[in-house]
C-alpha cells in the first residue's frame, strides 16, 4: 500500500465535536444532548473514555464542592480561596460560575453510582478539608463516562486529534478537526459546527525527576500531553497565564499525594534534622512577597519555596511525619486506601522500600512542573466569561467560547480559573456545552465550510513520520541512530533538556531569567525546524510524535509567557532570578498571547484582573 493512495479518509459530521473524554469532555458530552436533544453529539477520544485522562486510576476525594445545601461554604468563598492560592490573580467570573454549579455535579454523580463517605453523626458528606469530599472513586471515571456514552450520538475512542480546522467561509470560525485512528492509521475528517476542547494539560514538557526506565513515573498523567493548549494555539487562539506552571509537593518517587495526609489525618513535615522548619522562611518570604505570606491558608506555591529553600541550604530530606497519626488503626487504614484508591504506585514503591509509614517517617519531593488550568494553577485559553458576571472586557461571545470564533474549552484547557478539579471540570464542561448547543442554534444557514485542500495538505502533514522512517531506516548507523530523522524519543528528551535548563525546572532549582529563557527559545526553535524529520516507526510513534509537537508549541508558550512577566508571582512554582519579588504596581494582570502559524511569531500582552467578589 502507497502511504497515502491506500490510506481510507473517514469523514464524520457533527453538529457539536468534544475533543477528549476525560472530566470535562464526558460533562461537554452530557450536558450537549440535554440541551441539544435533537443535535449530533460527537466526542473523539484518543484512548477510550472508559478510563481516560487524569482521573483514569481513580480518586479518593472530590477536590471541588461547596456543600451550599448544608450552608457550608458559598461560591464567594470559593473565588477569594481560588484568589488568595494564586496571589490574586484569577479570573473571578470563571470561578464563580464554576462554583455555583459544582455541587449540582457533585450530586449526580451520586446519583449515577459514585459512593460518596458521609459522616455518620452528621449525616453530610464527609469532608477532608474545606473544599474536598471523601469517596470510593476506583470506579470514578467509568461512571462518568457511562453517562457521557449515553448522551452521544457517537464516541470514537483511539483517535488521537492533531489539528482544528478553518471555516472557509469565515475568518477566525472553527469548522472541526482532524486527526487518525492510533490502531487502524485511519485518516479522520470532523466536520462540525462548534468544537468543546477537553484535551487535559501538559505532563513531560520539563525534564521529570524520574528518568530512563523510570520516567513514565510522574505525578501528572503521561499522557497527558498539552493538545488542551496546542489545538487552540495552532489556530491562533489566545492564551492566559501560561507561565503559571504547577510544581507539587507529594511523596518521593510515587508522587503520591499528600491532601488526605495533611488536611484529614493531620500529619505534618519536618526536615532532616526532625525539625519544623516553615515558619523559619517567614521573613524571607516576607521580603520577596509582601503580605501574600499573611494569608490563610497559606497559598500553596509558598509552601513550596518553603521546601525548596530549606532543602536548598542542607537540611533535608524533608519527611511527612506520619508515625503518630498511624498509630491509630482508623488513620492508617485510611492512609493505605487513599493510595489504593488513586496512586497504587506509592504503596508499591514504600513496599518496594521498606517503609511502613507507621514506623518509618517518608519522604517527600518536589515534582518537575506541570502544565495545567484545573488544579492549583490556571495556565490555559483566554475564554468569554458568563453574561450576568462577566466584566464587558471579559466578554465577547459565548460562555466558555475562546477568541476564535464556535472554539470551547473547559477543564484543563480554560486559563484563570484554578481549584476546579474533577468536579469543577466535568461542570465546566457542562457549561461550555450549554453555551456551545446555544451557538450551534444561533448560526442558522450560516455553517462553517471544511476546505478539502486543508485537510489534505495536513492529511500529508501527519503521516510524513511514517515515510521518513520507511526511506531513512536504510541509513541506520548505530542502534537506532539515522542521520535523515529524529525519534520522538530523541525530540521528547531533547525538549525536556532544554525546558529544564532554561526554563526553571528541577535542575535549575525552579530559576530562570532574561537570558536564560532567551537561549531556551533560541533551542525550541532549532528544536521546531528538526520536527519536519520525525520518524515513525509504526502508528503508535506517529502518535508520540504528535504529542511532541502540541507539547513543543505549549513549551514555546510556556517560555514566552515567562519572559513577558518581569516578577516572581509565584516562588515554589518559578523564580525569574532577575526579577524576585512579586510587583503588584506592573504586574497584577493577566499576561496573554497569541501565536501566529503563518508567521511563527507570538505576540504579548497584559490584560487587567477584575475584582468582582469583594
Ligand atoms: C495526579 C492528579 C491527581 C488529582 N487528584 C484529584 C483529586 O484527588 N480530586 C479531584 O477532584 N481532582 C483531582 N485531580 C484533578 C482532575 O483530575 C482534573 O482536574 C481533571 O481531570 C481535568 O479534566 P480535563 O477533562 O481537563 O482533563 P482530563 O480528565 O485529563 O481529560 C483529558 C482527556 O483528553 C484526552 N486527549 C488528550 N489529548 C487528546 C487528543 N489530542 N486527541 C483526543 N483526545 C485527547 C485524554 O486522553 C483525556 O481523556 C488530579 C489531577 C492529577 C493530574
């Protein structure tokens, strides 16, 4: 079979595309058809939906619920914790309609299967901090995609998105996607009217702690691999915040978490020498900061630079003290659970170790940074806000809808909006989707055109690996070594080389600068010309190679946003060694940007925080 004479085009017709079906695509999905009971609902996966994306292994707590039926918290609380966490800077609309929406997820997933733990004098759900409810969530994101199934007109798993399309007809209008079946090589044409993008965050952009055999071992999922961001960036949608990577504190080597540890069994950490060591970096924080390092709770990032520092000047290892807490039989099985619930990893590794937490204190870590617009961070899309609370500067379309025209995002995808988590992603989703059917109705005759040159001319773009590799083999030097490609696992190395170094990762103790981030787009570069020499092997390397490109353009992205903000927002998560302290009076904005593909150039910008919640 020729490369592209054999290959079979499968055309699908949509009147809304979800891309992903992970939290946020399986909302995007459900909330589509019940506002849409006549629309045609695709969702395309690139793994299977069943157990997909970050929440694939299951969880142990619901990171987002208000609890507004017991008069626990309100929305408004919500939005200033989110506020306080990211050093004032959040979008306040986005968070406030997230949460006043959540705990209505919340209850259908209760109602669709997931055990959620109540407590039994109260009878509430039971909490594991302010925001967190405990549950038995192994079978979490099966449930949720059950309910995705249902409401779709059709789910295709196992493709893997590697470009938007343009309306012909319409400047700056969306008209779908393509991408191709990782199984069969089948060459996917999505012809829809609006497009929700799901795609989760950015895992292995920087170099992880974990190398060689090892790597696939980091806190964030390794598949997930920045399409959230590079989909819209290809076609010149906005970003926000991208410089706001997350860097966690977790346990060593399994990365498992510490939320239950801290917040419900109470444990606690000291550094090597069995001291508390915290309150020691008050001043200096104080100096680099101001007041941010007043607030309660703590935001998280200055945790962090806590760690770092006292790791930094010797001190270490940093250990979570849990000897007390599993003494006490209910705490150390709760202890164990909430790993076999989520990260089975860590109980596998302390085995593997020889630490049993009741006698032993263990370690923790830093990990390297992450991409992502739902946990603690909020890198991701410039998006419209809601139109009963959206400042007028927020606001120029559809909920949700990004700045090209019929393009939604939520979760991961959506930039501003941090602390959303599980529940707050599948909501979001769900908010886009009623915005989206909203659009799909409004376009009337006016629908956008799929041009056959475009998809064609990418058709040759995303199978070029597989020739590359089929001619250049015969140039083998060495192993595996061509002169005439590269391997996506040559270009993913080098890629995390180059961000580690350059761009404030674990090496470089989280620091960067003018000239450092300079050099580090300079190698991106060079880094772009060479991925017109990928070589695939066979379908499953033309999907890694897809995932270097979208994970090199949020990079590019990354690094652009860093040089832009001239301070350190947020120490624990990056320094600009040139700039270390925080500047409210220049810097308490929104920093954006926008790539151009035609001429490969970015532009920046700052755009203005609104305090809407007092
Ligand atoms: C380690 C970890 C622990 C967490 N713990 C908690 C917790 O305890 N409680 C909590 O509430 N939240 C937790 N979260 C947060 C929660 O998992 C995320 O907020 C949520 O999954 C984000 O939803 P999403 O849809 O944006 O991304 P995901 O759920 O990751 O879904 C993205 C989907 O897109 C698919 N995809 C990616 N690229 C493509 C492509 N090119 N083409 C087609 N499909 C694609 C992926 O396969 C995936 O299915 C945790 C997250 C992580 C990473």
């Amino acid at each position: 079979m020729g490369l592209f004479g054999g290959r079979k085009t499968v055309f699908v017709d949509a009147d809304i595309l979800v891309i992903g079906g992970g939290m946020a695509g399986c909302g995007a999905t459900y909330e589509s058809r019940y506002w849409g009971r006549d629309l045609k609902i695709v969702c395309v996966e690139k793994a299977n939906i069943e157990r997909s994306g970050a929440v694939a292994q299951g969880l142990y707590a619901i990171n987002c619920y208000m609890g507004m039926q017991w008069g626990e918290n309100q929305p408004e609380d919500h939005v200033r914790y989110a506020r306080n966490d990211l050093m004032g800077l959040v979008r306040e609309d986005l968070g406030y309609d997230i949460a006043r929406h959540v705990d209505a997820t919340v209850h259908k997933f209760e109602e669709w299967g997931l055990p959620i733990m109540r407590d039994p004098k109260t009878g509430r759900y039971q909490r594991e901090g302010k925001w967190q409810i405990m549950i038995h969530g192994e079978s979490y994101k099966p449930i949720v995609a059950e309910a995705a199934r249902k409401a779709a007109t059709e789910i295709y798993n196992r493709i893997m998105v590697t470009h938007l399309l343009m309306d012909q007809s319409k400047v700056n209008r969306v008209a779908g996607a393509v991408g191709f079946n990782v199984r069969t090589g089948d060459f996917y044409v999505f012809r829809a009217k609006a497009v929700i993008v799901g795609a989760g965050g950015a895992s292995h952009i920087f170099k992880p702690r974990a190398v060689g055999e090892g790597m696939g071992r980091t806190w964030y999922a390794p598949w997930s691999s920045a399409s959230a961001y590079a989909l819209p960036i290809q076609v010149g949608a906005k970003m926000t915040q991208m410089e706001n990577r997350i860097v966690l504190t977790r346990f060593k080597d399994g990365y498992g978490p510490v939320g239950a540890y801290f917040l419900h069994l109470k444990t606690y950490t000291q550094n090597g020498y069995g001291e508390e060591y915290e309150s020691k970096w008050y001043n200096h924080t104080k100096e680099l900061v101001g007041d941010y390092i007043d607030r309660h709770p703590v935001p998280t990032c200055l945790r962090n630079h806590a760690f770092i520092e006292e790791t930094k000047a010797g001190r270490g290892p940093i250990r979570m003290v849990t000897k007390e807490a599993f003494q006490d039989p209910h705490k150390e099985t709760v202890g164990w659970e909430n790993f076999l619930g989520m990260t089975i990893g860590q109980a596998v590794v302390w085995a593997s170790q020889n630490i049993d937490p009741k006698h032993i204190n263990p370690e923790l870590t830093t990990s390297e940074p992450y991409v992502m617009g739902s946990h603690a961070t909020c890198s991701g899309a410039w998006a419209s806000g809601p139109e009963d609370c959206a400042p007028a500067e927020y606001q120029w379309g559809y909920n949700r809808m990004m700045t090209v025209d019929g393009l939604f995002g939520a979760g991961d995808t959506i930039g501003g909006t941090a602390h959303k988590f599980s529940s707050g992603s599948f909501a979001e989703g769900r908010i886009a989707a009623k915005a989206a059917v909203k659009y799909v109705k409004d376009l009337g005759k006016a629908q956008p055109q799929v041009g056959e040159q475009e998809y064609r001319d990418l058709e040759k773009v995303i199978f070029q690996p597989l020739e590359n590799y089929r001619v250049g083999r015969n140039e083998i030097v060495a192993g595996t070594v061509s002169p005439s490609y590269l391997l996506p696992m040559h270009g993913l190395q080098r890629l995390e080389k180059i961000m580690d170094e350059y761009v404030g990762g674990i090496s470089a103790n989280y620091v960067t600068n003018s000239m450092l981030l300079d050099r580090g787009l300079e190698l991106l570069a060079m880094l772009k010309e060479d991925m017109n020499h990928m070589g695939a092997e066979d379908l499953h390397q033309l999907q890694r190679t897809w995932e270097l490109h979208h994970r090199l353009l949020a990079s590019e992205s990354v690094t652009h946003h860093t040089l832009f903000r001239k301070e350190t927002r947020w120490p624990g998560y990056y320094y600009r060694g040139d700039h270390m302290k925080l500047d409210d009076q220049n810097w308490h904005c929104f920093t954006l940007s926008r790539y151009d593909r035609n001429t490969g150039k970015w532009e920046m910008q700052k755009a203005p925080v609104y305090h809407i919640i007092d």
